[in-house]
C-alpha cells in the first residue's frame, strides 16, 4: 500500500492519498482544502486518483472536492447520512463562517461495511462511526484505519456541533472499533497517528 499524508487548510485537516503500487491507482481521503497541494502531490508520486472519500461532511474535510473531482475524473463518496452535507453551506458548517464551501452532489452513497476497492490490491472496508456528524465513518484496510474525526490521539471527535452526540460516538467507538483484533495504526482526520492498542490503554474517553 502507497500511502502519503499531508495536512491541508487553516484548521490543518489530514489528507490522504492512498494507492495501490501495482495499479498506480489512488483514493484521495479528505481533501479538505488546498486543491492543488493535493494535485501536485498525485503527478509528483505519479498516482491518478480513482476516488475522493470523505469520511464526514464538514467543510475542512471537503472543500477541494470540485478541483480534486474536476481535474481527474475521480468518483466522489461518502455516506449516505452525510450526503446533503456536500450541497449544503449550512450542514457542512461553512456558512455559519461566512463562506459557502459546496461543491458536487456524491457519485456512490455508503454505508457500513460497504468496501471501496483501490486498484486491484487495496480495499477499504467502511465503519460507519456516527457522533460527531451522523454519517461519520472510518475506513479499514490491512493493519490500518483512517479515523475521520471520530478518534484522535488521545481523544474523540467533538459532538457540540448540529448532528452531533457524545453517547451517540462513544457507543459506536465501543462497538466498531474497541472490538478490533490485533493492533492497528489509526490515522485521524487531525493530530498526530496512534494506534488502537495505545487508544485502548490510554484514551480517557474509552474508560
């Protein structure tokens, strides 16, 4: 698996791009902003994005979905309770900023444990995580899992916002993710990587 992050826009948003080194095919995991960082960073590795996966509706996770989309053709996905999100400057939070951040209407809905195919060696299993928005999710593949903002190092994703609930997250981090075998290195949507083993030990919010 070729993977590659970097952090984009002012609320510094991890960005992902994963491939398949076989196929040179690639998913972009939200490209929160800075369309064309995340472009020259697929012709620099020479991966052609397939697929823009948002692991949740809000503006700094979505915004360079129409550049991204536009400039490669790629197919552009999210769950399905966060689909309105996409169209909708006050759902996707950038309209309570000022600013209208929409862009294009999804290409495939998700749900849980649909999987996202990479390539021919890579495949992404969804777990849907609901709490901090209601279509939140994480993504599984191998010994890996990108997070979104349901669980950072240390911590979980806030749930003050509309769509949002503390019981609702936590349960969904009990039953999805603290069931897991083995470890896991997890990549948030903010901060720094951890791990499942290091959250389960260490994660206040997981006691």
């Amino acid at each position: 698996m070729f993977l590659h992050g970097m952090v984009v826009g002012s609320i510094a948003t991890n960005c992902y791009i994963v491939g398949c080194e076989k196929t040179k095919e690639a998913a972009v995991i939200d490209p929160g902003e800075e369309g064309e960082k995340i472009l020259a960073v697929l012709n620099e590795v020479g991966y052609k994005a397939k697929q823009i996966i948002n692991t949740h509706g809000h503006m700094d996770h979505i915004s360079a979905n129409g550049m991204i989309k536009s400039e490669t053709g790629a197919q552009l996905v999210i769950h399905k309770d966060d689909a309105d999100y996409l169209t909708n400057a006050s759902k996707n939070l950038s309209g309570l900023m000022g600013q209208n951040n929409t862009g294009p209407a999804a290409d495939r809905l998700l749900e849980d444990g649909d999987t996202i195919k990479i390539g021919d060696t890579i495949t992404l299993t969804v777990i849907h995580t609901p709490g901090h928005t209601p279509g939140g999710i994480c993504l599984a593949a191998e010994d890996v899992i990108f997070t979104g903002d349901t669980v950072f190092a240390g911590s979980i994703g806030r749930t003050d916002l509309p769509g949002g609930s503390y019981e609702t997250i936590i349960d969904a981090i009990k039953e999805k993710l603290l069931i897991l075998e083995g470890d896991y290195t997890l990549y948030p949507g903010h901060g720094p990587a951890s791990t499942l083993k290091e959250e389960k030990l260490s994660n206040p919010f997981f006691r």
